[in-house]
C-alpha cells in the first residue's frame, strides 16, 4: 500500500536533503574522526579541521540535534553510533559510502534537467581518484552489510570456482569463500579496481584463493573458467537492457553445465512502480547517463531463460534498500 500524503510528509521529504548533506559534511570535513579521542568545542575543532568558528559551532548544533554527537556545556563528543560507523578507522567505517552519496548531491539536484533531455547532466567533480576510491570503497562498505548473511544463505557446498563479474573491492567473493573451504574465485573488473581488491582480500587473508583479472567485461572477453558458479552483483543496473542480455550471455559461456548463476541486484516489480528504492535508483542511473536502471524480476528471468538458464528461483534474501537475488542453473 502507497503512503498517504500529508503535507507534514511532504515538507519532511522534500527537505530530507538537508540532514544528509549535514552528515555528508560531517564526514567530508573530519569532524567525527577528530572527535574519536574526547570531548572538544567548537573552537578548538574549528581549527583541527581548518573551518570557521561560529560555522562549526552551527553545524556540531545540527550533529547533536540530529543524535550523532553529544553535547555538554560546550563541549561536543561522539555519539556511540558516530564512534562506530563515522570514525575512519573503524573497522565499521561508513564514510566511504556518505561520500559517495555527497558526490551525487550535484547531480540529483538538476533531475529536472535529465528528465526534460532524457541524458546526464553536468555536476562537479571532486576528482576522478578521489570519487573512484569513495564509490569502490562505498561499494565495499554496504556488501560488508550484507555478504555474510548472503554467503550464509546460499549453499555453494561442492562448488569449486566462483567468478566474481565487476566485483569491486570482492567482498562477496571474500565471504562466500570463507564459507565454503574448497571454494576459489576470481574478481573481473577494471584494472583500476585491482589494488583495493588486493587490499581487501589480503586482510582477510586469501590471497591464494582469490585471484584479480583486470579487464573491461562489457568488451573483453572473461578470462579463466570454466566456472561453476557465476556471481553478479550489482552489474545489471548500470547497463543498457541489450547490454545485459550480452553480459548474462557472456557469463553463461563460461560456466558449466550444470552451474550456478546468480543475479543480485536491486529488482523492481514486474509493474516497475515499486519497491521504493530501486524505482528512485533508476533515476540515479539516468543521470550517470549510461543507459541503465533497475529491471523487473520479469526482465531478468527473461534474460537468464534466453542464454540457456533454468531452473530459476527468488531467494528469499531481501536487503534493506530491497536488493535481492535471481537465480537458476546452466543447461
């Protein structure tokens, strides 16, 4: 059932963009990290992190009323959940991810201009490295959310080499490894992607099991195999409808008969006017303009069933953001 619209409801989202661009700022300036070791006030911070006083005193104000720092006096400490999730070095860091979303907030505000033209539009840039390091790394901050539940759920039990297709950092190629000793895989993505996938997987002490080849996989040919099990994640919603008949395509041809793949992804309804998050999530790929957005559990099944997939299944696994999984079996 839709929500019924009140103009509370209304004034609340339309101005939502301004609690996130207060964490956003949070975390771009350091002030959480700063306030990891104690209490400071807003002087003080002001200059650790080369701001104005009276603005930084108004922006930790928004922190404290939003429950993300603590006020006392005039003295300003992290909140439990700031010390955890926006510290950078946490092993629970979400600051990669908020900097993500902090780099697309130019973008989103010229959706007018993308609908109109039916193309991306122009935003600023924060540079090609540093906007690379927050995507891959956002990347790697939500599958670290979500890949243990899902490598837990999913029985990989005798498989033998997993191709990891666009996997980024390789979370998922990590836990699924972790869960099934005699598993090994392959990560298939931009070279540029390589040394944070090296960095990643090495913490988790898999090297010899988990390997990188760096390649374009909407052109290059995927390189080993042959696979028993095809993991793609996230790969469909930045590709045309064509495109991702081609990569299924492509995927398919290099795993076994008789082997598993997978498709997570955030999947629409077959009617495309829900759930929430991936019918908003098409407007985010609009204006990247490179085609894609999210596709039905009907488009899917239709691309799997046409390279030769059967069996085809949802798994039950939902997400918070409603991402989810099709899957079936290689004739």
């Amino acid at each position: 059932m839709k929500n019924s619209w009140h103009p509370g409801q209304l004034l609340s989202v339309s101005s939502a963009y301004w609690r996130g661009c207060t964490l956003q700022t949070g975390v771009r300036l350091g002030v959480f990290t700063e306030l990891a070791a104690g209490r400071c006030d807003a002087g003080a911070l002001a200059e650790k992190i080369d701001c104005e006083a009276r603005a930084t005193g108004l922006l930790l104000d928004a922190l404290s009323a939003m429950g993300l720092l603590s006020k006392t006096g005039e003295l300003y400490e992290n909140s439990q959940a700031a010390q955890s999730f926006l510290v950078e070095s946490s092993p629970h860091y979400m600051g990669h991810i908020i900097l993500h979303h902090h780099h697309l907030v130019d973008g989103w505000a010229q959706l007018d201009q993308s609908v109109r033209t039916g193309g991306p539009v122009q935003r600023r840039s924060y540079g090609a490295e540093t906007e690379r390091q927050s995507f891959i790394m956002g990347m790697f901050n939500l599958s670290m959310q979500i890949a243990p539940q899902i490598a837990e759920q999913i029985d990989l039990g005798g498989r033998k080499l997993l191709l990891d297709l666009g996997g980024g950092p390789g979370t998922h190629a990590i836990h699924f490894c972790l869960n099934n000793p005699g598993l090994r895989a392959l990560i298939f993505d931009r070279p540029t992607t390589e040394p944070f996938a090296r960095q990643t997987v090495a913490s988790f002490d898999l090297d010899e099991r988990i390997k990188f080849a760096g390649g374009d996989f909407k052109t290059d040919p995927i390189p080993g195999g042959p696979y028993d099990v095809a993991w793609l994640s996230h790969i469909l919603h930045s590709n045309t409808l064509e495109e991702c008949y081609r990569l299924i395509e492509k995927s398919v041809a290099v795993t076994d008969s008789g082997g598993m793949i997978l498709v997570h992804d955030f999947i629409l309804d077959d009617s495309k006017d829900g759930p929430e998050f991936p019918a908003l999530f098409s407007l985010n790929m609009l204006l990247s303009g490179n085609g894609g957005r999210s596709y039905s559990q009907r488009e899917i099944i239709a691309m799997l069933e046409s390279a030769g997939v059967a069996d085809l299944q949802r798994h039950p696994f939902r997400a918070k953001n409603d991402s989810s999984i099709i899957y079936g079996i290689v004739k």
